[in-house]
C-alpha cells in the first residue's frame, strides 16, 4: 500500500497534537494521590446549573432519537436573549467548531490565516489541516496588537483571528481600537472572533461581537457554554453572523452536529440568571483574592478580563508544574505557548483559589 | 463589504441542504394530532440500553468538565470488544464525522471521490463542501457495483466511498466480491466503509472493516451507535482504520469531538447484551412481520439486511408519504434519492409495524 505520509498534506504533517489539561481521575492514579483539584481547563467553578441537569433528566427517555438538526429552541431563547434574528445564529459542537466551519468555508490551501499569538492553539492547528498557511504576530505587551496585525494583510489574507479576551493572558482589546480596525482592513477579510470568555468581561469599553453583524466588515463571532455556563462536557457553543454568512456555514454543518441533551442543558442554562450571576460573583471574589495573595507573595501576574490568571512563577513553569501536581493541584504550565516564566490558573471556588495559594507558596519555596 | 458568493467556493454553492426526518414534536404541532410515531430515521425501536441512561445519570454532576479528550474508557472496552488495538479506534461526533475527518485529510480541491448511488447523501455534501468532485457510480439492481466503480477509477480519484448494507436499498456487498475489489484497485486509493447498520446484517457472508485493517488496502471503517446502540441523540460513533491511518486521523479531531455523557452511554451500552439481542429480535421479528403483510397486500419492497426497508408504493411516493403524515405516521419518501416509486420504513416495534401497514393500506386505496 502506497505510505500514508505520501497521501497527506504537508500542512496535516505539521500539525503537533493538542494538549488537553491534565484529567483528575488521571493525575489520582499516576501520583497515587486522592483529592486533587483542576484549576487548568477554565471551567465553571460552582458546577452546572441544576436547571441544565434537570432537563437532562427529563430528556433521557428519548435519547435514541436524533437531534433537532436545527436547535430551533436554543435558537429562539438566544434570539430573544440576545436581540439578534435566529438566522444569525449557528449553534456548534463547542465553539470551537465553528472554526472548523469558518475555514473550511472561506480557506483554501496556499492562502492566509493570521494569528496574533500567544493564543488558543486551535486557531493554527486547524488553518495547517486545510493547508492554509497561519501568518503569527506576535503580542505586544500581552496584548493583541492590531496595528501589526494590519500590517502582516496581503493579497492571501482570507481570514484574521481576534480571540478576545484572549487565551492565556486575558486581555482585552478596546471598542474603539476594535473598530478602527475594522474600518481600516480590506472588505473581503473575514474575521473569526472568538469571544469563548465575553461573559467574564467586566470592562465597559468591551466590543461584543453581536454589535457587529451588520459590518463595517463580515465578522464570525464565537460564543461558549462551556465557560460562564458551566457545560464544558456536553460540547455546545454557537457562531452569531450575518444571514449572508451562516448560509454558507450551514451548508458545511453536520446536520446532527449538537446532542440533543446538550440543547436542552443550554436552553435550561441560559433560562437560570441566578446561576450566572452567581458564577460571576464568585470569579470576581475569587480573582480579588487571587490578586491580593499574589500581590502578598510579590508574584507578578497579568491583570485580567477572563475567569483565568497568568502568574509569573520564574523561569521554570514546567517544574512548578510538575511539583503543584503533586500537591493534587492541576494548572496550566505556559512554555508551549511561549511563556516559559508563567503558569496559568482558572479561578477556582474560594476552598481551591485558597489551596492554590497555599500549594504555590510552598512549591515556590522548594523550586527556588 | 465583498459579496460572500465571491468568497466561498464553487463547491460549497452547489451543496443542497440535508433535510432530516421530520421531527414527531413538528408533525403533531403542523397536522394538529396526537400519538404520531416516526419510523424515518431507523432509529432504535426499543429505545436506549437502561444501562446507558443509567451511566449518564451518575455522570451528570460533573458535565461542567470537559470530557476526555481520547475517550480512553471507550476505545478500551472496543478494543477488547472487536480484539482491535486501542490505537485503530478514532471516536466521533457521531460516524459522520468520521467523513471530515478522512476527507479533510485525503481530499483537496480538484480531486475526485466515487459515490455509488443512491445512497446516503452526505458524502456527496462533504465532497462538495472540501471542493473536491464526486464521481457518481449508479446502482445495478438496488446493489452497489463494483465493477462499475472500478471502471470510473482514474489518476485523480482518492477515495471510495462504500455503504454497507447501502442505505436506503439495505442491499450488502459480499465477501469475495469485496476482496477481489480490493485487490484490483490503486494502492493509493482510500475506502471509507460506512457499516452504520453493520450489527443488522444477518447474511454472514459480509466483509466486516475490521477484517481489513491490515490491507490489502486502506480501509477507513465508520460504525455508529446511533442504530443498533440506539443512542442517536448523544451523538457518538467510531472509525477503525490502521494505525497509520488514525495518526492522521487524530490531528484532524477536534479534541474534545466526543461529549462526555456519550462516552460514558457508549461504554454502558456496549457492556448492556441483553438490549443489544433484544433489539436484533425484536428487528427480524418486524421485518418478517412486515415482508408478510407487504406480500399479502402485494406490495414490492427490497429484501433488507439492515432496520429499514424500501417498499415500492408507486410512482406518488411523495403523495404517499403526505398522507402517511396525516395518520400520524412518519416514513421517508425517496424521490429526492431518485427512487420516485418507493419510500423507506424503518423497522419499528410490533405496535408500530402493525401502525404502519395499517395506515398504508389505508393510503393506497385513497391515492391509487
């Protein structure tokens, strides 16, 4: 049979496999510990909504039928919810799937896909297994910075991504800057804007993606239940763009892409205020916390808009790493994203953010 | 801004919506009736495994995580299930990914893909939507032919795609006639066997993908456990294919492809035998029931290996299939797969057969 690495592109070859945050059950059994806790992964620290799990429960007699192909009520709630024409709405597999529509719809290989990095490294992944080619530019100050980003469009540019706040230093960029920028690029690029943590979003001069469907340029925004909404295990997110976009995006959707307890859990979820509010009350006490224990340590961190903290930890990220494993406390080391002096912590409930000071201080204190 | 049709593909214009078998809750709220049954999507008659929807219910307080990104769990309970290695199991969101996933990494634009039809019409929609060219291979009395494809075989093809049993005909290929094809075909070409309803077939000359996972070909094998698992709704499903095969695979999969309680649904429902032969009888028995009845009324259909069946209602199958509704009984009609004259039942349950032939003698005499 004819080798299989000559029947695959280049760009699939490339492609270095994601590291998912390490499971608990996972770090349980290889360190023989018990009790650990998952501060890598971003997730909702209160858990999920009782509402979204009593809808499960209610659907489970009928789970050998197949979805709703359209997730028409997710649809109507997030319509109304949000003031936006169920039209604009394609709901996903986790957001991240919308990606894989977005480029699948407007990249061909040889063309151009920028991406301001640090960030989510989906973003290149997916642009290498269609043989687009990823432009980097780099962060300036943490931050994504636009006026680079203008610089790197030429002839191929088909896409640019924005994930805002971005992952992992949670910064944001500002609506005026946002919209400069969009005014400033050229009329057939389409930007994918991944807004997967908009929720947490406290600043007021925050550009939301639902602002922009009309223009000034074709934006494809990202949005997930997996983060405020406390869903991460059920896969659901959805896109929000213009009619003339999701057309296309709906042409290259799986018919049966979200679970049908999925839709449920999310129409549930997004009907249950008091869970978010709680769920952003307890971020924002909790990253309170976080910055005055750091602030007590003279840890340098980066101040952030999302439910997550980069924390400088010196030049070995991997080592606090591996020793607040053993300390049952999971977190994300930052030297694959080019971060090597930085971890990056979820904001847990009081119990973990406490736990992780404590495991932090001591692990420090051996490291040094 | 640039008009959108200039920025996608040709390919991607020429993709004709999937249109899904008509929901119940839609039915009833359309027609104004109660108690409709849907016998369109061959769906489990029996519903889910207990076990499953037990499995999901002692999931439920953790859906806030994400799920295991390689569905450990799973792939090893299969791999001790079929005698397979771990590393030859690639789970999906549903089989049908398992499609994007081969063509994302065998296809690129220009290239062509043989599709006997009719038959499921999404391979069709993803050849397009990657702009590569499906070569369409027609039938030879309701069965794919071989011989025929091979002759459309030419320096641009890359894959085949086979469905076996074929849906909608529930026609198989047999042993020897899939071997001496495999033989006789490109080494570099890549078959994508679609066995969504492989656990119906009764004829036990058919050629099972996981016999060929060593050659003489590569063979990408999609299994579901949509059907015969009866877990739709969740959305989950595998691919088999050698392990050179799924290393390409897997950096094309989205990490977290596979939700959590379909995982944990998956496992149990493999581990739950007694409603897998339950189904299987309960199958053979409404197929026997209803080739008697279709006989006794005269009706043609196509002897099935699968949990469906083409019955010929003459040339208004669409006629048919509306009034079919307004009994309160969904089926397919199969004007759109070019067989005017038939529509597909999917096998239900002894009370739901007994449903569908009433109704439908109750039909022909209306619109004959």
């Amino acid at each position: 049979m004819t080798n299989v690495k000559q029947l695959v592109s280049d760009g699939i070859k490339k492609i270095t496999p994601y590291v998912p945050g390490k499971p608990l059950e996972e770090l349980e059994r290889e360190y023989g510990i018990a009790g650990a806790i998952k501060m890598a992964s971003n997730e909702n620290p209160l858990g999920p909504s009782p509402k979204a799990v009593k809808a499960i429960e209610n659907h489970l007699s009928t789970i050998h039928r197949y979805p709703d192909a359209n997730s028409n009520a997710l649809k109507e709630m997030l319509s109304k919810k949000l003031g936006v024409s169920q039209e604009s709405i394609i709901p996903a597999n986790g957001s991240n799937e919308i990606i894989e529509f977005s480029l699948k719809a407007f990249l061909r290989p040889g063309y151009e896909v920028i991406i301001p990095e640090p960030t989510f490294s989906l973003y290149t992944k997916f642009t290498q297994a269609m043989d687009g080619i990823p432009v980097k530019v780099p962060l300036k100050k943490f931050s994504v910075d636009l006026k680079s980003v203008r610089e790197k469009i030429g002839p191929k540019t088909r896409i640019i991504f924005i994930n805002n706040p971005n992952n992992p230093t949670g910064t944001i960029i500002k609506k005026n800057e946002f919209e400069d920028f969009l005014h400033s690029i050229p009329e057939s690029i389409v930007i994918i804007l991944d807004e997967a943590y908009g929720e947490f979003v406290t600043d007021p001069d925050f550009p939301r993606g639902d602002c922009y469907l009309n223009g000034p340029r074709w934006i494809i925004t990202m949005r997930t239940f997996s983060k405020v909404y406390g869903l991460a295990g059920l896969r659901i997110g959805y896109g929000l763009a213009s009619r003339e976009l999701t057309h296309y995006l709906n042409k290259i959707r799986q018919p049966f892409n979200v679970n049908s307890l999925a839709q449920a859990a999310a129409c549930a979820a997004l009907d249950d205020d008091q869970h978010l509010k709680k769920t952003l009350r307890i971020v924002a006490e909790g990253l309170n916390y976080l910055y005055q224990n750091l602030d007590q340590l003279k840890l340098e961190y980066i101040p952030t808009q999302a439910n997550y903290l980069m924390v400088k930890v010196g030049d070995n990220c991997d080592k606090v790493y591996e020793l607040m494993l053993r300390e049952g406390v999971i977190v994300r080391p930052l030297s694959s994203f080019g971060f090597s002096e930085y971890i990056r912590v979820s904001v847990g409930n009081q119990q973990e953010n406490e736990r992780f000071i404590a495991s932090l201080k001591k692990v420090l204190q051996y490291s040094n």
